[in-house]
C-alpha cells in the first residue's frame, strides 16, 4: 500500500468521523429541544446550531485536503 492510499484510506475515516460527530451533535440537540419544550423554555433556533456543526466539518474537511496536498507537493 502506497502512502498515498494511506492518506486517502486516514482521509476517509476523519471524514466518516466528523459525520458521525455531526450526527451525535443533531441528536443531542433534537435531545435538549425535546427536554427544553417539556419544561416549557422557549426553544433556540434549531438551525443556527446545526449550521456551526455543519461548518466545523467543512473546516475540518478543508484543512485536512489542504494538509494532504502539502503532502503530495512535497
């Protein structure tokens, strides 16, 4: 295996790990907004949230290609 698959093989599992984390981060917050409608709290705007979560991947996914490509120019 080239170090090329294995960057692209390290690359894949960072991706499908910050889906997972955006998941988990949806469902807590689906969570917290089921609790806070129970007690009676106004909710917050449920997209504004999921809009930072969604950001936080696309850097992350950003700076990892940025990182890979330093590696193949080198």
């Amino acid at each position: 295996m080239g170090m090329k698959d294995k960057f692209q093989d390290k690359s894949e599992q960072w991706q499908e790990q910050a889906k997972q984390k955006v998941q988990q981060g949806r469902e807590k917050g689906q969570e917290r907004g089921r609790q806070d409608q129970e007690r009676g709290r106004p909710g917050q705007d449920p997209m504004h949230p999921m809009r930072e979560r969604d950001e936080e991947a696309e850097r992350l996914r950003r700076e990892e290609e940025e990182r890979f490509s330093q590696d193949y120019d080198a």
